[in-house]
C-alpha cells in the first residue's frame, strides 16, 4: 500500500516538474522573443505612445524673376499654442488670450477644455499681436506659481507667405494657404518644389497627456522649400501693369489685360486689371484672382484675321499678288456679311485686303481655303485646345464641329467670329507667325533651384510644332507691318520701329446671343518686323459707353505706348529715322473730350478745329479736303491724343445711293459736317456762305461722292 502510494506520489511530482519546466520554457522563449525579437517594435510603440508631436513647418521657397527679383518668400511668423493640461486657471487664460488676440472667449475656452496635450490658440499672428504676447508672457512669469495663467501657454515660429510687390503678378503667382500648400496660380502648379518638408518636434507625455519635465525630446529639422525662377520681367510686368490700369480708367473698361511673350514662349508679362494683392486676398473678390486671359474664351475679331492669311499663303491658296472683289459686302449661301465700316475696298490686292481688314476679302480668303484646310491651322496653332501653358485653369477655344460646319460657319471664323479662343492662344500664335512658324508652349517657369542657389533642373522652352514655313511669316509679317505704317493700326505706331500687328473688335457673346452694345476691342503684335524679340497683346473687355470701342482706336494707341517703353528698357535700338507718327507717348486718363467732325474740312480748316478741341492731327494724303478720320466723329478720348484724317482723291463707294442735301447759305463748316453725315465728300470753291453746288439738291447719287460748292461772301447791306 504505501509502496503504491510512494510511487504515485513521485509520479505527481514528475509530472509537476515537467508541467512547471514546460511553462517556465515557455514563458523564457516568450520573454525571449519579445525581448530579443519584437524589443525594438515595440520600444518604439511605447515611445509612440508617450511621444507627442509638434510639426515644424519649413520656409516655403522663393518665386524669382528672370532677374533675380524676389516675387514671393516666406517669412517668419509667431503662432501661439498651448497644453490645456498645464492650466490652472483656464476661464482667465481664455479671457486674456482672446482679448490679446481678437479671439472669441467662448470658442478659445471649448478649445482649452479639450482633453488633448496641444492646441493652436492662433497662428501666424500679426507683429503687434506678437508684441502683446511675448508682454504678457513677460508678465505672467514674474508672478508666483500658483497665480499664473499663462503657463502652458508658448509661442513658436511659422513660415508665413509674403508677396513684397503686392499686386505685381498677383494672378499669375496666386496664393499660398496657412498650413503652407499651394492654392492658386504658380503656387499650386509647382506646390511639389515649393513646399518642402516638415519637421517636427516629439515632447515625452505621461498616461494622460501630460507634458514630463527633463523627459525625452526629438527633433527633426523641416527643409525648406526649393526656389522657383520664373521667366516674368519685374519690369516689363510693372509696365504692362500700369498699362492696364491707364487703359481701365480711360476707356471706362469692364477688364483689361496686357500680356508679353517672348520668340521662345516666355510669358514677360500677364497683366489684368481688375487685380488683387495675394497679401489680403480675402478682401478681394474671387474673380479678381481669375487669370482670365488665359481662362476665358472670347470673339477675336480680326485679330483672327492673322491666322486666315497665314493658312492660305501657307497653303498657296492665295498669293501677294492676288485681288479680290469688296464693293463693302458679300453674300455666302442665305446671309450677308458686310465690312466693318460699311465701305467697299474696291479691288485690292492681299496686303490691302489686311491693311484695311476687310471682311469681305478675308471671306473669299477663308472660301479658298476651305474647309479642311481651315480646321487643319486651327489644330497646328492650337486655338482650340489648352496650349499646356504651366498654369492651372486654362480655357479651351470653341470652334463649330468639323462635320457639322458650313460655308457661312467658314465665312464668319474667317474674319474671327462665330469661333472663341483665349487671349494667351491668340498671342501664342502671333508670336509662331513672328518667330518663323515654329509654335511654343508659352511658359512661366525657367528653373528650380534647391534653397543654397544650385540649380536642379531647368525648365527648357518647349518647341509644339512647325506651323508655317519662314518664307509664308516673312510675307506675312511684312504685311502686318502695313497695317501699323498705314492701315488700321497707325496708332500703334512707335517712333523709329518696324512693328507689325493686327486690330480687333468683336461683339461679345451675352447669355448665348450676341451683342449689339457690348464688344471686346484688341490688339496683337510683335517687332521689331527685321528680327522680332517680343510678342504683345492687348484685350479691353467691354469699353464704357461714352468711348469709342474699336480696336485701331482704343487698343492700338496702348500697343504703341506699351511697346515703346518695352523697346527702350530692352535697349532695342531704333532702326527708322523719326517721323513724328503717333504711339510711344503715355497715355493721358486725366480729361476726356469728343472728337470733332472733319471729314470735308479743308486740311488747314480741319487741324484749327483738331487743336481747339484738344487734339493733334496727323495728315495722310495730299489731298486738300479731309476724306476720312480715325476714330470717327463723337468718339470720346484723351486730351492730348492724336486724330488721324486721310486727304486721298479715290472715294470709296458703298452700296445703293443717296440724295444730294440743298447747302445752300451754310458756311463751309456746316456744309462739311451735314455731308460727312451722309457719307458725301465735299469740294469747297471760294468762302463765305454756300451759293450753289453741283450735283443740285434731290440728285442721287452714290455713297462717298464729291459735291462740288461754291461759297462767296454776301454783299454789305447799304
């Protein structure tokens, strides 16, 4: 019996043994593995877990210009926080905080409450804000320990965006948000290169968030963000901008816009006005930040015009030597197109054809390229899709579908309506048709280099394709030179240049019908012709009523005031002797007044009345009558400005006829205004009052004929 019970004693205790050898084995290959395996995982969960961290923004990076000159940088900024556990008194904290720094009391207060080791009171405070709490923090410390109501209260440092040429550039830069991230402009397109790296800062905390003194600390260094060099001027863009803004005030302007383009598609300039200072952007409305030059899709106008003759020379379908029919208007399939001011051309040659932009002509041009071809120049100049310009929200132009497009759709897009392109597309191709035919993809950015000033990439022109071959822009330019020396653009004319370009005015689109009374007046050039450098456009959307809205008379003179000072600062020598032509004077906004009628004045007579009423004269012809004046009668301008009248012997002849008016005891000035009115030309003989003419009175007779008048002076009554 006790033997059996000895040997199932020691059985137990074996097994016991074994069974505590086994756990104890265990529980060592456990401790072992966590130890020796997962020690370092989950050391650093549990640090994790102590750890609280603070992030350190870096300093966003500069945006240059071509030249050096800063654009944006960032500057430091104080930023107030706090640990809501280390507050003894939080109501009082809440109260001075919110009075210090314009906060609401109770909001600050919900926020100290929270159950959390940090929070922001307010970042990126004003200097004055920043004084009044480093004071109170002063303050707060000199006071026994268990009376302050500050502690746990601490200022740290931000990187806070700042543009010091306030609205220079300030659609094209854009904006940057308070946690550092780009929002619009250039500081979202390249937000990669800008915004660098954060650091950050991890303080040791206990089970309840609770801030340890002497405890561990981590810090890593943010770095800062790479600096972007832009191929924006300072300069030309400070030009331009004053350009748009002279140019608002004086034609009364809902918008207005001034952009420069180099021959490789560098964007010198892109200014608009209304603009806005990225300091304060939330004063300002949002449209005002809209890059609508590049965003918005307009009529063109004859602007277009350009791109027509460049496809038919391009294509052979015309040549110089070429003349068309214009007697003013013409009739594609059931609708008839007229000229822009009615008159016929007569029968001129291509160069006539765009030195008076006749529509007319430029519809038998589209009609020779047809259809095919035309829709081919609008994809080679990318007119009707994004140029791929490295700015966010560019616009796309809208041209009628191919397949469902006619005649009368080819017609009307030959001299720029019925299709809508951007601004920045047109200027892009003016500026292929300057350089040669090659087109870019106009650009902003030239480099990026790290924050110690190397270079990492650069950003190198970005040729689209060839679009027309050298000898089509060479016509072609030569050409638009002529509608600067004598056609509709003589006002953009600048002393000692060959420029060329072309006008524009266009009726808007307004709730998808077009206007009667609202237009979009333009100008697009480039020079010097010999060996272009810069490319320009000028968009004034919807002139005031009071002014003139065509584009030879309110875009034109900017073009040559805006291009003149842009050739003397790019120290462009001139090449032409002076000539006394206007353009390359600025532009008065001060004192506005009407333009007098002189059509049928003697020449002598008609520059009398130019300067009495405030005006220059340029004479063109030698004709001794006035036969024509730009801008017409009734226009309102600047003082100071200068008329252009033409003295040429040809008339021009509209369609239909007109009844000859009795002048008979007016004086010449009269006669003169009455038959300006109904587009008759008059032919004084003698002076006094009007005593007979030829045709007689009731004749009728055709648009832009002479009357011959006989004027004497009547007798002394006895």
């Amino acid at each position: 019996m006790y033997t059996v019970l000895g040997i199932n004693y020691r059985k137990r205790m074996l097994l016991l043994f074994v069974s505590s050898l086994l756990t104890c084995s265990l529980l060592i290959g456990r401790l072992a593995f966590i130890q020796l395996v997962r020690g370092e995982e989950l050391r650093r969960s549990a640090l994790a877990v102590r750890m609280h961290e603070i992030q350190v923004q870096p300093k966003r990076g500069k945006i240059l210009d071509r030249n050096g000159q800063p654009l944006a940088i960032s500057v430091n900024v104080d930023t107030v926080f706090a640990s809501p556990f280390m507050l003894k008194n939080k109501p009082a904290t809440a109260h001075l905080l919110a009075t210090l720094l314009s906060l609401d009391e109770e909001k600050l207060l919900a926020k100290l409450d929270q159950n959390v080791g940090f929070v922001y009171v307010k970042r990126k405070i004003s200097d004055t804000e920043s004084k009044a709490v480093r004071q109170a923090l002063k303050d707060d410390s000199q006071k026994p320990a268990d009376q302050r109501i500050l502690a746990g209260v601490e200022l740290t440092q931000e990187g806070q965006r700042f543009y010091p040429n306030k609205q220079l550039a300030a659609s094209v830069l854009g904006i940057a948000g308070i946690d550092n991230q780009g929002l619009e402009g250039l500081e979202v397109e390249y937000d990669e290169d800008l915004k660098g790296r954060p650091g950050f800062i991890a303080t040791e905390t206990d089970s309840r968030g609770r801030w340890i003194n002497g405890a561990a600390h981590q810090y890593q260094a943010p770095e800062d963000g790479n600096t972007l060099v832009t191929t924006l001027d300072a300069n030309v863009q400070l030009i331009a901008e004053r350009g748009v803004e002279q140019v608002r005030l004086a034609t009364e302007a809902k918008r207005v816009a001034i952009i420069v383009e180099d021959m490789k598609g560098g964007i010198l300039a892109f200014a608009q006005s209304p603009t806005f200072d990225p300091n304060h952007y939330t004063d300002y409305k949002a449209a005002d930040r809209r890059p609508w030059p590049l965003a918005d899709t307009l009529y063109p106008g004859s602007v277009f015009k350009m791109v027509t003759a460049a496809a038919a020379l391009n294509e052979g379908a015309v040549s110089p030597a070429d003349h068309f029919n214009d007697p003013g208007f013409i009739k594609v399939g059931d609708h008839t197109f007229h000229n822009w001011d009615n008159y016929g051309t007569g029968s001129p040659d291509l160069a006539t054809v765009i030195e008076k932009s006749s529509n007319v002509g430029f519809v038998q041009i589209g009609l020779r390229v047809g259809l095919d071809r035309f829709y081919k120049y609008i994809d080679a100049f990318s007119l009707d899709k994004p140029t791929g310009i490295d700015l966010p929200g560019e616009g796309r132009g809208l041209v009628p579908p191919r397949k469902s497009a006619t005649l009368v759709d080819l017609a009307a897009m030959s001299f720029g309506q019925t299709l809508t392109v951007t601004p920045i597309a047109m200027l892009n191709a003016a500026t292929a048709i300057a350089n040669g035919g090659e087109l870019m993809r106009p650009h902003f950015g030239m480099e990026v280099r790290n924050p110690d000033g190397q270079v990492l990439r650069k950003l190198e022109p970005d040729p689209v394709r060839p679009v027309l071959s050298r000898e089509t822009t060479t016509t072609l330019a030569a050409m638009l030179e002529n509608v600067i020396s004598r056609g509709t653009g003589k006002m953009a004319h600048v002393d000692g240049y060959r420029l060329a370009g072309k006008t524009g005015t266009a009726q808007k689109n307004v709730n998808g019908r077009v206007s009667s009374d609202k237009h979009t007046a333009a100008f697009v050039g480039f020079g010097p012709v010999d060996k272009p450098q810069i490319a320009v456009a000028i968009v004034i959307d919807e002139p005031g009523p009071s002014v003139p809205y065509y584009g030879g008379q309110i875009a034109a003179p900017v073009f040559g005031v805006v291009m003149g000072d842009l050739l003397r600062y790019l120290e462009i020598p001139p090449t032409e002797p002076k000539i006394g032509k206007p353009g390359g004077q600025p532009l008065p906004v001060e004192e506005m007044a009407e333009v007098p009628s002189l059509v049928n004045l003697p020449v002598d007579e008609a520059r009398r009345v130019a300067v009495d009423a405030g005006f220059q004269l340029r004479v063109d012809g030698a004709y001794p009558v006035v036969t024509g004046q730009v801008p017409p009668a009734g226009a309102r301008l600047p003082r100071g400005s200068t008329l252009i009248v033409e003295a040429t012997e040809e008339g021009t002849a509209l369609s239909g006829e007109v009844r000859v008016p009795d002048l008979t005891g007016k004086t010449l000035r009269e006669s003169a205004g009455i038959l300006a009115g109904m587009n008759l030309r008059l032919a004084p003989e003698g002076t006094g009052l009007a005593a007979g003419q030829d045709p007689a009175p009731g004749t009728l007779v055709a648009p832009g004929s002479s009357v011959r008048v006989t004027f004497r002076t009547p007798a002394a009554s006895p």
